[in-house]
C-alpha cells in the first residue's frame, strides 16, 4: 500500500522546529577493550514483580527502569566529581513510537527519542523523586505538538534547496558535524523497551527466551535494550569497556527497592 511506504518525518512536520539547545550530559568512560570486543550483560527481572515496584510509584516499568539508570548514573557520578557545582546533567534518552500519536501506516522507520534529565547540581534526588522527574518530563514532551516540531527541526535541512544539490560527500561531512554538536554529547546513553514480545501458542513450547541488544553508541561506551517475555523481564546492557561500573550500580539500585 501506498501509505506503508510514506516518509511519515515529511508528512508530521509541525509548523515550527524546535530549537537543539541543550547542555551536554555527564559522559561515562573506562578503559577502552581491543578489537571492538563487547561486553553483553543481561538482567533477569520477574515482569509482575517489577509492575507493582513500578505501580507503587505511579509510572510505567520504562519511567520505572529510566529512574533507577538516572540514580545509577548519579552515584557513579558522585564518587567521580565529589563537588556538587561541577557535575554534569544525567541524560537517559528514551525512544518514541510516533504511531501512537500520529495516525502513520508507514513500515519505514517513524521514530523520534525524548531526553530525560537530572540536574545533580540542584541536589540529591531520592528514588521516588526520579521517577516523579521522569513521568512529567515525558508527559510535557510526548504530545503531538512537541513531537511535530522535533520532526521539523530534523527535515528542516532535508527541504533546504542548498542542501537538495549539495554533493553527497559534503551532506556526509556536514552530517558528522552537527552529529558531533548535538548528538550524542546531549545524552548518557539509551534506554529502549521494546515491551512485551507475545508469539502464537503453537511456536512458545520452542523460545525459551528473547534479549534486545542494542549496539553501544559511537562516542560513549554503553547502551540498554529491554524486552519482556514469558513473564521475564530482560534488561541487556551492552558496552565496549572494561569497568562494569554502570551494570553493577543498576543492580544496587534495584536491589535497594526490594527487586530480585
């Protein structure tokens, strides 16, 4: 069908773009591992345990799991910079699934990301705080509205009549340039759930699990994907260091709100 091949960017496109100001957040780093090597750690949470932590809280399991990477992030951070007024914003960018607001059919790529941030430099945070923090960030950013003028900020290029004719090598390097300015220096790193993964009964008897594993970013050594299946939640951190500093601060944290 026609509409399954549209490029929804174009269509969606508020009338206003918005702007890309935005502090750089606080880059976690390590010691680099030879020959691309990556390091693959998944975290097995039981799906209803994590509902009703997440439902104590009044937030969804993604609000529930950014909240416990931002305080993970925000420890880790504290041991590094002892001195409050020179620490960075903790970024944690969450994907969007712009059908849920748009009414696309298209089969391309029609996603945008939301960053999610905590300024340490305002004071400490407790856990429910973080995920107050996070549930509104995302309720003022995920609306129609807002998402439309992201999408205009990114195709406002993609229209420009200089750009149209420009040689494809300069687009590249153009491309890199702003990548490196507004990319991800704004972010610690992704969280994406993909959310429950259901297959026909006929195929369950043969899947004893599913991960979602994600590549680490270009500029910063980690990323997360989580998937639910059977009743388990998988949270796959992925890195290209040799400190597993993050994963085992994450586990702290959820340990300190009772998960198993």
């Amino acid at each position: 069908k026609p509409e399954e091949m549209e490029d929804s960017f174009l269509k969606y496109a508020g009338p206003v773009a918005a702007g890309r100001g935005e502090a750089n957040a606080f880059r976690l780093s390590g010691t680099p591992e030879p020959d691309n090597f990556r390091h693959l750690v998944c975290v097995q949470i039981p799906v209803q345990q994590i509902l009703e932590a997440a439902h104590k809280h009044g937030v969804s399991i993604t609000t529930y799991l950014c909240a416990a990477m931002m305080q993970a992030i925000l420890e880790i951070q504290k041991t590094q910079i002892p001195w409050r007024h020179f620490r960075k914003p903790v970024k944690v960018q969450i994907p969007v699934d712009l059908r849920r607001l748009f009414p696309s059919r298209s089969l391309r790529n029609f996603a945008l990301y939301v960053n999610t941030e905590a300024d340490p430099r305002l004071g400490d945070y407790d856990f429910h705080e973080l995920c107050m923090l996070v549930h509104h960030q995302m309720g003022l950013k995920v609306t129609q509205k807002q998402m439309g003028s992201q999408i205009a900020a990114n195709v406002q290029s993609e229209r420009s009549a200089l750009v149209r004719i420009m040689p494809l090598f300069l687009k590249n390097i153009a491309l890199k340039m702003v990548f490196k300015a507004v990319g991800e220096r704004k972010i610690c790193l992704s969280l994406s759930n993909l959310g429950r993964a259901d297959l026909p009964e006929a195929m369950q008897p043969y899947v004893e699990r599913m991960d979602f594993i994600l590549a680490p970013q270009s500029t910063a050594p980690h990323n997360s994907g989580v998937i639910s299946y059977n009743d388990t939640l998988y949270f796959n951190f992925i890195r290209n260091i040799q400190e597993p500093e993050l994963e085992a601060s994450f586990c702290r944290v959820l340990q300190q709100q009772g998960l198993s």
